[in-house]
C-alpha cells in the first residue's frame, strides 16, 4: 500500500529544548523518502520514529545554518553503514559547496553507498532521476542564501469501477484497456476516457528560514500539505525580519492566500515553551486543517482534492 505522510523529527529552531529536537523531516511518498534539513540528533530521532536510512531517497537542505545540516554526517554515515542499495541525491545551495564536502566527509567511515550531490545554481526544477513527481526550488530570503522545495505530481486518470461495470469490462479486458487506450466489448469500441476521470496531481511545499517573499508563495501556491516555519510570534515581527523569519500569523495569512489543504507549523524560537499562542495566531487567518508541529508526529498528506 502507498504512503503519502511527513514523519516530523524536529521542531527546534537555534537552540534545542527538552522537548524539541533540531529540524528534521521525512516526507514519505509512495517509494520515495525526502528528509529535509537534518539537523543535530536527526540519525536518533529516525529510530524514535520507526524510520529506516533505507527507505531515504533524497536529501533536501534549504541552507547552511547549523540547526538544518548539522546533522547530515550522522545520517550520510548512516546511509553507508546500512548499505542502502539505491542512490541518494543531495540538494543543497551551491554557494555551500564547502560546507556540504566538510559535513559528508566530516569523519572517517566506510563508504558502500552513492551519495549524488546536486548543487543548486538558480531557482526551478531540479533534477530528480526516477521520481513520479517533480521537485522544484526557490529562493527564500535569509540572512544566507536560502532554497524551499515543492514537489509537484503530475495529473493522471483514475479508473471508475461503475463505469467499468456498465460497459462490462473486467479482468485481463482492464489492463489491455490502460494499456491500448481502448478495447472491443460485444462489438463496441470502449475508449479509456469513457471508464475514467480526471485524477489531479498533488502538491507539497516546504518552507524554511524566510522572510516573506515571492518565493514563499510560489512553494505554497494549491498546496496539498505546507510545511512552514513559524519562528516567532506577532509580537516579536521585528525579530523576525531582522533575522529572517517568518510569524505564525504570516504563515497562516500565506496558507489562506495559497489555496492549502493542510498547514504544518514549524522551527519554534525557544523563547516559546507553550504553542498555544502559535496555534491561536495561525487560526485567526487560516481555517483549514492546521497542525502545530511536535517531535516524532506524524501527519497524512489529505485525500486528493476534487477542484484541480
């Protein structure tokens, strides 16, 4: 059976809490597993969770400040101890070249897995070799140079069982149908059109370290699940454009502004021991299905929307 889920390993921003691990999140779909931003702890907060560096496929880092790649070697060392059988790709800001070859090489261990480095130059679709969707980056404002990621499936078709029955069609005459695009049932020709709907394609965004920007919406833009920070409060928005963050109250305004099914709040400032202001600022400007985010939760991608 397909999973389509987001595995939450941390919800830490800077400083870590009792209760708070670094960053860390594994979006799980269908074969593929994307963890984004593996910060410090990432490798044991995998195993609190029941996730395996196995079933990794590929690693997003949106930049290089500590608490989103420190830890990286942990989890690539991880990835060749395990012997994952499959190639890993690794995006990352190009400008952190430096970085990212200190972090994979940070220490000596036996290599037995292929890590591919794909560097980002500029803002677009990325190169994602085997994925049943695409992955594209944009350029977030932050104090360092700063990439989100959306992952975009294409639209399909889906076959409706009632229509199959009416025109009689089962068995091995189903399969011939998906693949030939028609077959002959008692001398008529039934077209796949005819037995099946539009099937729209979803959509996630992931949103870190930013002020508001452009690229905040065009990662947003009809998504279907948005993980997004929300650092500070409404109270501290000062702060947080002078640091490069993001308030809840503006993650929720950008949500409702989108189109999102599904809004995860994210990266809390240590400053906040209770949530409870978080999840009273993002319901003053979103409706929709909000989640504030705890270390090892884990959230559904929502059913497929009807309106795309």
């Amino acid at each position: 059976m397909s999973v389509r889920e987001l595995v939450v390993l941390g919800t830490a921003s800077q400083v870590p809490t009792r209760h708070r691990n670094h960053n860390g999140y594994l979006l799980r779909w269908d074969g593929e597993g994307l963890l984004f931003d593996p910060g410090e702890g990432t490798q044991r907060q995998m195993l609190h969770a029941g996730v395996s560096a196995t079933g990794i496929t590929r690693i997003g880092v949106t930049h290089f400040h500590g608490d989103h790649c420190l830890g990286l070697p942990g989890v690539v060392q991880r990835i060749n101890l395990d012997r994952v059988p499959h190639p890993v790709d690794v995006y990352y800001p190009a400008t952190g070249e430096a970085f990212y070859e200190r972090l994979t090489q940070a220490s000596a261990f036996h290599r037995t897995a292929e890590l591919r480095p794909r560097p980002i130059e500029q803002p677009g679709r990325l190169a994602a070799p085997g994925a049943p969707f695409e992955l594209h980056a944009a350029r977030l404002s932050h104090p360092v140079d700063s990439f989100g990621y959306r992952l975009v499936e294409p639209d399909g078709t889906r076959l409706v069982p009632e229509r199959l029955a009416a025109h009689g069609l089962r068995g091995p005459a189903v399969g011939r149908l998906q693949r030939e695009g028609a077959v002959e049932v008692d001398g008529r020709r039934v077209t796949l059109a005819e037995v099946s709907e539009h099937r729209p394609g979803q959509r996630f965004g992931f949103v870190m370290d930013t002020r508001l920007c452009d690229g905040v919406y065009e990662l947003a833009e009809g998504a279907d699940l948005l993980v997004i920070e929300a650092t500070f409060l409404s109270a501290d928005a000062a702060l947080a454009e002078e640091h490069g963050h993001l308030t809840a109250a503006q993650a929720a305004k950008v949500a409702t502004e989108s189109g999102v099914s599904t809004l995860v709040l994210t990266h809390f400032s240590q400053r906040y021991p209770d949530l409870e202001g978080h999840l009273a600022e993002a319901r003053a400007h979103f409706d929709g299905r909000l989640v504030v985010a705890e270390d090892l939760m884990r959230v559904s991608v929502p059913p497929r929307r009807a309106d795309r």
